[in-house]
C-alpha cells in the first residue's frame, strides 16, 4: 500500500522515546524523561499576551502564504543585523516550525537520485526529510574531532547537490568552529553546492559566539538559513519557523507552501513578532539556566562513568556508552532498571552507534535525581 518513498523511513527516534515514556508514565511509574527535544519552560507572558490580542483583533484567518510582511521585515532585519547576511524580505518564508521548512527545502530543489552530505551524527529528520524528497543522504562523520575537508571531499560525487550543516548541534552540541565553517564554505563553492544551515540554536550556546556560514564570501547566493521561534523562546508549540534563502529558492518553497499547508499559523505569527520585537532578557534567562543544568549533568555524568563531552550549545549531552553495550541496549537498560528515556545515538547516523542522547531540557531535580538512579544502576 505504502509508497516506495517511504521505504526505509523510520518513525522519529526522539518523538518514539517520548510515546514510551508517556506509556510507563500513564501505568504509575516514575519516569525520568531525558528524551525531550523541547525547552521545558514555559512561553514568556508578553508573548502570549500578544496571540491573545491578535485572537481579539480577529487575526483567525488565512494570511498570506510566506507569512505577514511585518514578520518577514522583522525576520530580514534580524538576519541582517545579527547573522551579517544581507536579506530582505524577499529572502524569507516563515513556515510552520523548522521542520517543515527543511521540507519544503528538499522538495524545491533536490531531484530524484541527487545525494546531499550530511554531517554524522545529524538531527533524525535530517536524513528522512532528504529521502523522502528522493535524494541520497552520504554521511561524513563529524563527532568528536572535527570536520575534515579531505572527508568532505571523498563523499562529493557530480550527483551532490547540497550540504546539511546544524550548527549549534543536535544531538552533539558542537558549535563548528570558524575554521570548519570557512572549510565548509570553500569546498560548497569549489563543488557548486547549496547549503543548508540550521541555526535553530543559534542562541543557545555557552561562551562561543554563533557565526552563519550565510556571511562568508560567496555564500548567501548558495545558503539557506533554516530558523525558528521554537528553541530561543520556547514555543515548540505554535509551529512558527522561518527560512532565509535565495529569492529563487524562496519562491519554490513558497509554490510547496502554497499547495501543502497554505500558511503558517495567524496568531502564532502575531506572538512571533512581538517575541522577536520585545526585550530579549527572557532569552538570556532561559539560556543562564539551560547554561548552569549543563554544568551539572555534564559533571554528574562523568561522575557515574559515562563520558560525555562539554556542549557548547544546544540542550543535550552525546554520551559514550561503548563500556556499556550498543546504545541500544544501554537505552533499553536505562529504561527496564532506572524508568530513563533517552534517545540511541545510532537514531542520528552511523557515528551515533556507542553513545545516548539525554536532553537536559529539564530541572535540575529531575537531572540530579536520574544521575542518582543511574549510579545505583551501577554499584
Ligand atoms: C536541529 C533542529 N532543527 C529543527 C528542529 C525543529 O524545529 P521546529 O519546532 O521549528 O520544527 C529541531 C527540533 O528538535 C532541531 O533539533
């Protein structure tokens, strides 16, 4: 019944982990959930407040289809202010969430057989979202030491047609660093690729500086910067992304907009704006906390013996299970002995094998509580 499309498409790792975790939460036990993608505060009032007064102005309806003109000036400006990218309105579609931009991405310009690189591990979608459009991911590992110009190279055929690069990283928390990013941009140029960058952590990162490859020399004509509102304000749920792309690229997500989902939602839009407009102490406060819950597991989780490198962004921690079995069996342990969700590190590519995702997108009583839990696991 099912198409060939979807041969070999497998059902999200991160939203799977979390169904389970619900399940054993609903039968009465005590769950500890390391596996959510998602900030656990909630949505600043301010932001709320203004979906509320575009509910009473009766913003309850279809709005045009890359989004509303005070969002996309309020989105170019920031990229032009902050990214150093030289956009303008033109460039930029807001979609519903991130995710449904690196869709419409895939469907505009990969075409049958055409093989995209991405950078081992990725974030799952990565890879579904490029096979479902018929392209061919190619894997070029990028974990703990670093991205490689000649592993770049040995990947690229005359089908490769882009690069995916995330930055900050999930599940690795990685920043690339200026070096990888000038390498990167040299070998899309010599190779004539596009580039996708998802910059959705761009602001959660810990005493680095966020760069977009988008402002390299020659990169904007060829970059696609993928964007949202769902990490830096946590709003996960009120689907508002964006993507800043060359105006041609931009107009064949926009026909994929048009005919698929119509617009992104009206009111989350208006709340949108005004997170973007207002104060962005609200974010400082989010990322002072996420910043002082990665200290702690960090140490705890070197402290119980699973080795796990500082991330210099984002909100999870990539540990080494290799002394504990796959990371599958090592998740299924977690789960059967301590009631812990995380997500298997081969979910996001082959590097991923030996090491567990934990999202510490979570109190800190919580992350202190399952480090007990898993010391005890241990003794
Ligand atoms: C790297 C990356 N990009 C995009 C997204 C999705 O964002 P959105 O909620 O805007 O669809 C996620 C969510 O986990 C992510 O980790």
């Amino acid at each position: 019944m099912l198409s060939k499309r979807l041969s070999g498409i497998e059902e999200s790792a991160t939203i799977k982990m979390g169904h389970i975790a619900k399940k054993l939460q609903d039968e009465g036990n005590e769950v500890l959930n390391f596996s959510l993608g998602e900030p656990d505060f909630k949505t600043p009032e301010h932001i709320c407040e203004a979906a509320k007064r575009a509910l009473d102005l009766g913003y309850t309806h279809y709005v045009s289809s890359a989004g509303i003109e005070e969002l996309r000036e309020e989105i170019a400006d920031k990229i032009r202010e902050e990214n150093k990218v030289d956009a303008s309105m033109e460039n930029v579609i807001v979609t519903p969430g991130a995710k449904q931009a690196i869709y419409e991405l895939m469907m505009s310009v990969l075409d049958e057989g055409d093989e995209v690189i991405l950078l081992d591990p990725a974030w799952v979608t990565f890879e579904s979202a490029v096979k479902i459009a018929g392209g061919v991911p190619k894997w070029v590992k990028r974990l703990e030491e670093g991205l490689k110009y000649e592993s770049l190279e040995s990947e690229v055929s005359e089908k490769t047609k882009m690069i995916m690069i995330n930055s900050p990283n999930n599940p690795v928390g990685y920043v690339l660093s200026d070096n990888e990013l000038k390498e990167t941009a040299k070998f899309a140029v010599e190779h004539d690729l596009l580039v996708l960058s998802d910059e959705i952590y761009e602001k959660i990162i810990y005493g680095r500086r966020h760069v977009s490859i988008a402002s390299f020399d020659d990169m904007q004509a060829r970059t696609v910067i993928i964007n949202g509102f769902s990490k830096t304000y946590a709003m996960t749920g009120w689907r508002i992304g964006y993507a800043v792309a060359p105006a041609e690229i931009m107009k064949g997500m926009l026909k994929i907009q048009q005919h698929s989902v119509t617009c992104a939602p009206s009111i989350a839009q208006f709340a949108a704006l005004t997170a973007l407009k207002s104060s962005q102490d609200c974010v400082e406060e989010m990322v002072g906390q996420f910043k002082r819950r990665r200290d702690i597991i960090v140490k705890r989780l070197n402290e119980v013996g699973l080795r796990c490198l500082n991330p210099e962004g984002a909100f999870y921690a990539f540990v080494n299970t290799s002394n504990h079995g796959s990371d599958v069996e090592f998740t299924e342990r977690l789960l059967k002995e301590a009631y812990i969700v995380v997500t298997p590190g081969s979910a996001f590519g082959p590097a991923g094998k030996d090491y567990v995702r934990f999202s510490f997108a979570a109190s800190i009583e919580h992350i202190l509580e399952g480090m007990e839990r898993i010391e005890k696991m241990f003794s």
